[in-house]
C-alpha cells in the first residue's frame, strides 16, 4: 500500500490523544505522574499503618502515645523505613501494574512486598535502634508485639486497598449499569463444571460484555439449589423450558467441551424450542489449551442438531500416503474438492494441482492456499474433464501420482432436465480422465461418487453408477491383464491418442488402482439444501420442502473428505468404500430447526411449504444396493461393498454408443440407453428393484427418533 493510501486509512481510525507532560525535552507519561502520586501515598500510608498501631495499643488515646517512650523510637524510625518501602515496592513492580485489570497476581506481590517490608521493620528497629537512641529511651527500641503485627497487616490493607479500590468501583459501576440496562441480555449458562465457571468470571470482568448470567443448568444434582459465582444452579436439563420463562432468559450458553454430540444433541434440541439465541463452546481443544472465553463461543448450527460423531480418521496414515507425492483434484474448487485441497495441502505433498473449469473457485482456493502455504509447489489449471486433449496434457506434463476425481454435475433436477450433460460431465468425463490416468502412470484413482448412485431413480444417480461401473471396470480389465482392451473414447481423434506408435507398449505394467468413495448428501457444500433454506429464511420465506415425509443422510464436509482420503489409503483396487452414516434426517425437520436457530417460529413467523417432489427424486437415499454386502475396515464407520458382478467387455462396449448418443444431445433416447447400461436404473414412479417393502418405513422411524 502506497504512503498516501496509509495516511487515509489512518485518518479515517480515531485518534486517541497520549497523556504526557512535557518539560522542554523531557516527556512525562500519564501512567509516571500516576505512580508519582502512588508512591507518595504508599510513604504515607506506611508512617499511618505503625502510628495506627501505637494509637490502637494504647486504647485511642494520643496523649498516652506521646507520655510513652515508644514514640520517640517510632518517630526516629519511620521516615528512612517508609522510603526504604518505596525503594523495595519499586522491584517488586507495584508502582507497573495496570491496577485497573487488577488480579491474583498483584495481590500476591503486594502481600509480599508488605511481609518482607514488615519482617525488616521488626529486625531494624530492634538491631540499629539501640544504637541510635541512649538512656533511657534504648530500653523502650523494643516495641510492643501488637505494634509489629498490628502495623503490618495495616500496611497491607492500606497498600492493597488503593490499589483495588479503582477495579472494585469499575465492577461496582458496571453492575449497576448492567442492573439498570433495559436491553440487557439475561443468559443460561448450560454446564456447572470447569468451563462453566470460566465463562462465568470472564462475563464479569470483561468490560465490554453487558450479558448477565442468571441461572445455571447442570445434570449433577448435588450441585441443585447452590451457588457459582453468585448465580444459582436451578435444576438439569428438563428444567430447561421452565427457567427460561422463570428468569426471563433470552440466550442460552451451552459450556459442556466434554459432552459427546449425541449428548448435545439432546440438549441443544430442548434449548431450541425455547427461542433463545443458542451458543456454545468449540471442544476440548480449547479448554485444554486454556482458550475458554465468551469471545471462543460459536452460534449452535444445524449440524449440532444432527447428533452425529464426527469420523476420527487415522490421518497419520494418510499423511505417509500423500507426503512427496504429485496429487491431481479435478473439480478443485468446488465444495468437496477444495475441502480436499486443503487437508492434501496440510500433509506435505510434492506437488498439488487443482483442474477446475470454473476459474473463480479456482482462484479462491489457490489464494487461500498460497497464503497458508507460501513454500507449497501448487499448480492452478483450468479446463474441463469433457476435454481428452486437455486432460492427456496435464497428465503427460505433471504425471501425477495420486487423483482425487470430484468433477461432477451434481444438481438432480437440472440434470433432469439437461440428461445428457450428465453423460458427458460424469460418465464420460471420469472414463477420459481414468483413461489418462491409466496410461500415465498414476498409481491411485480415487472416485468422489454419491449414495444416488444406489438404485437411481434420476440420471444425476445413473450417470454416477456409471461412474463407479468405470472404475471397477478398469480395475478388473488390469488386474486381468487386458488394459490395452480398454478402448480409449474420443470425440476427436488426435493428440491424446494413448497408444500412438501401436506397440502396445504404453499398456504393458499398468499399476493404477481405481476405487470409489460413496456418501450421501454433504452439510454447506454447494448443492446442500442447508444454504437454500438459509437464503429463504433471511428473506422472510416461504421455506420450500419437497415432501414432509423426504429424509435424506447427513455429513459435514470434512468428515467426507477425510472418507476420500482415507479411501484413498485403504484401497487395493475395485472397490467402493461406504460411510456408515447413522439414522436419516427428516429434511421436514432439519428446515424447523434452522427456523428455530434462527430466532423465529415454524409455521408462525416464516411458513413452510410443501412443493412435491422434484423429477427424480426419491423419499429416500440408500447407502447400498441390496445385491452388495459390506466388509470392515480398521474404522467402524468405514466399510467397503462388495461390487456387484457385471460384464466389463460389454459394459465398456455399450458407452462408446452413449457417448454419441450423448453428443448428439439425443434427450429422447438417452435415458433409454442409461437403463440399458445402468439395470438398476428406475425413472420415476417405478420402485427399484431389489428394495424391500418396509425399508422405508424403518428409515422414517429411525429419524422420528
């Protein structure tokens, strides 16, 4: 930024004014002329606290002090101690601190700065005192033992209470102001344990926050009916609804970093029938690296009503699996493939390539991960998977090792009405790609597929079937030892053809693993009906379901991608690794949740409506297909189906004539042709085959619970 942008951007900040003197060239700060007056304070505060002392053991009376000859001992004494006090408070930085924030920590300075000053003061006056005195007055330099106790807890009152009083009247103040405040927020603080109380003190002290806790909730009964922090602790989680309206609460703080999500789940799903605005701590991360404060709460969001675990992946194996390699995302910078950028990024690689067509997202996430990893070799292209001449020329000029195929069209209605985009984007575009891939030397191809794919009832789920048909096509054709009778798809024939001398030399010691990686539908990706329902409800509604009874799978982007890599890790070739979900959600549910995050009622301040479903959906998402059984992995939320047995030599005759049927954009014969290859393929109104009856009625009483 040139100096002129920096002057504006100054000006346009307020100007706060130092406080200093001047004395020619001497410049005085605020906080020096303060402690100036603090020390002249603390000299007479220490001549007062003995004097007391005397005044005290001679019950009150000043004429009996000066008739005793304690009092010329004191009046000797006092000056050269009280400024040896100043010198001594000086390294002990009590003349530094910023009282205002006040603590522990200048209470326990203070109070030892008094006993070692106190502990010199009964060692001097008894040592030196004789010295200086003679006679009769020698006999009195012993003093009276209240004198030295008395004196030195005086002292330490009169030091420590100055101090704190300014902190004290701010507190003071601000409980007033806060008592006072119409507008307050009055807040229900969910957890009585360690966090809770960190929330608690850091509400009280921190200045700017005008937020009042009035009431704890906590599951442990033998903290009911007592105290924390001067806020009572009412009662468990079932008397969320009755102290909200009770104590008039209109935020809720859930402080509990151990709970499980299952645990949260429940509560949080009773404080969202409340209306409050909903907030709570992160995780454990932050109450181990002791950053608990009201600033680290989160808003509650729509996957904390899930209730799912998130996938704790075995990520060290993945960072040995990627760590010095060349690794390709296509469809980099849509939601999943930038997500897997940045965890690809986060573990070494040698090299990152991101291939997207659309150069915006590209841009955003070469950006973001230039700037997190300066040192990273990332290289950012743009072009289409549809493009075999592109495509061959990434691989021939990078030869990557890994790739991560997230290019897709993945919008069920639009490919409804545009099927044989679907072909070609999808299908196509993950055979010229896994074509490429093959020929090049790329040791792992890993496909990003969807629990559409299971028994399609639209062309998005067919084309992605197809999909997961090619790569385990492959994989067989080179297992067997056939990869030159892969035929190679063109739209062109020219540059990219693989074999061009006709050796069949570029066939022999093929080593590419294909794999598949199949989840349902991901929370905040592009295609999520989570930002539809977020745009629909800022605008005041309607907000739009399909069907009240449609339920669907549920993940959160991260716990997909770590899925991706970690399929990527565990593969041997052919096969599609499965997430093991847990219960369906009721979209019909999930949109009233987000309603009520969102401070309104369902039905009542923003209207739901129900528009039927859409061309090729189903009420129902299905993980697998009936034909297909599972196998564990070393992670129980991870399993592999089994493929279905297919004939590969006619499967991968039959997409050369989808290809040009698909090119033609004959639409009138395509998706006649995709049932013909895809034989689980049902349009709509047609009920797969394979599924039994009652299947769906279990899935629906799995997500009423």
């Amino acid at each position: 930024m040139s100096s002129d942008g920096n002057r504006t951007k100054t000006a346009d900040k307020p100007h706060r004014r130092r406080k200093t003197l001047r004395f020619g060239k001497l410049t005085i700060e605020h906080w020096q002329i303060i402690s100036f007056f603090l020390a002249i304070y603390d000299f007479v505060a220490v001549c007062g606290a003995y004097f007391l002392a005397l005044w005290i053991r001679f019950d009150g009376s000043f004429n009996a002090i000066q008739q005793q000859p304690y009092y010329r001992t004191y009046t000797v004494f006092i000056v050269p101690y009280a400024l040896a006090c100043i010198v001594i408070f000086g390294f002990f930085r009590m003349y530094k601190s910023m009282w205002r924030y006040a603590s522990f920590v200048e209470l326990a300075r203070t109070a030892a700065a008094s006993v070692l000053t106190s502990g010199l003061h009964a060692l001097l006056i008894t040592v030196l005192m004789p010295a200086i005195l003679s006679g009769t007055q020698a006999t009195a330099t012993r003093m009276p033992l209240t004198y030295y106790i008395l004196g030195g807890l005086l002292q330490f009152v009169l030091l420590a209470g100055v101090r704190f009083a300014y902190r004290f009247l701010q507190l003071f103040r601000k409980s007033r102001h806060n008592a006072q405040e119409s507008g307050i927020s009055r807040v229900m603080l969910i957890g009585a344990g360690s966090a809770g109380q960190l929330i608690l003190r850091d509400m009280s002290q921190a200045k700017e926050i005008t937020d009042k806790v009035v009431c704890i909730i906590d599951d442990n009964p033998n903290k009911w009916n007592r105290y924390m922090e001067g806020v009572p602790v009412v009662g468990g989680r079932d008397d969320i609804l009755w102290a909200v309206k009770k104590y008039g609460v209109n935020k809720i703080f859930l402080a509990i970093p151990s709970a499980t999500a299952e645990q949260k789940r429940d509560i949080l799903t009773i404080c969202n029938e409340t209306g409050c605005e909903l907030k709570q701590l992160p995780g454990m991360y932050q109450f181990v690296l002791d950053q608990i404060s009201v600033t680290s709460m989160k808003k509650v969001s729509v996957e904390d009503l899930l209730g799912r675990e998130p996938i704790k992946a075995n990520m060290e194996e993945v960072y040995a699996f990627i760590t010095g390699k060349t690794v390709l995302v296509t469809g980099g910078g849509g939601s999943i493939g930038s997500e897997l950028c940045r965890q690809i990024a986060a573990h070494n690689p040698k090299q990152l390539i991101i291939f997207d067509v659309y150069e915006n997202n590209a841009y955003a996430i070469q950006l973001e991960l230039k700037k997190k990893y300066p040192d990273m070799d990332l290289v950012t292209l743009i072009g289409s998977v549809r493009d075999s001449r592109r495509i061959f020329q990434v691989f021939e000029t990078y030869r990557p090792q890994i790739v991560y195929h997230a290019a897709a069209h993945k919008h069920v209605p639009l490919m409804e009405d545009s099927p044989c985009e679907a072909i070609k984007n999808n299908a196509i575009g993950t055979y010229k790609t896994a074509y490429a891939a093959m020929v090049h030397g790329c040791e792992r191809f890993v496909l990003i597929s969807t629990d559409k794919a299971v028994n399609p009832t639209n062309v998005m789920g067919a084309s992605k079937r197809i999909c997961e048909m090619i790569v385990q096509s492959f994989d067989h054709m080179i297992k067997a030892g056939k990869a030159d009778r892969i035929p190679q798809l063109f739209t062109h024939v020219g540059y990219e053809n693989a074999d061009k001398d006709g050796s069949g030399s570029v066939f022999r010691n093929i080593r590419t693993e294909f794999v598949a990686v199949r989840f349902g539908n991901v929370l905040g990706s592009n295609g999520s009906v989570i930002p539809l329902f977020q745009r629909q409800i800022e605008n005041g509604g309607p907000v739009t379901v399909t069907h009240p009874d449609i339920i669907r799978y549920f993940m959160t982007i991260p716990e997909a991608v770590s899925l991706v890599m970690l399929a990527g890790t565990y593969a041997k070739g052919g096969e599609i690794f499965v997430l093991d979900m847990g219960s369906p959600v009721k979209i019909d549910t999930l949109a009233r949740n987000m309603i009520k995050l969102s401070g309104y009622k369902p039905d009542v301040d923003i209207k739901i409506e129900y528009t039927g479903l859409r061309p090729g959906e189903k009420l129902y998402e299905e993980k697998l297909m009936a034909e297909e059984g599972l196998k564990k992995t070393d992670n129980d939320l991870i399993h592999i189906g089994c493929p279905i047995r297919f004939d590969e030599n006619a499967f991968l005759g039959q997409l050369a004539g989808l290809m040009d049927a698909a090119y033609s954009n004959k639409e009138d014969r395509i998706r006649e042709l995709i049932a013909a290859v895809v034989t689980t393929y049902r349009p709509e109104g047609v009920k797969p085959a394979g599924i039994k009856d009652g299947t769906y009625e279990r899935l629906v009483h799995e997500a009423d619970q």
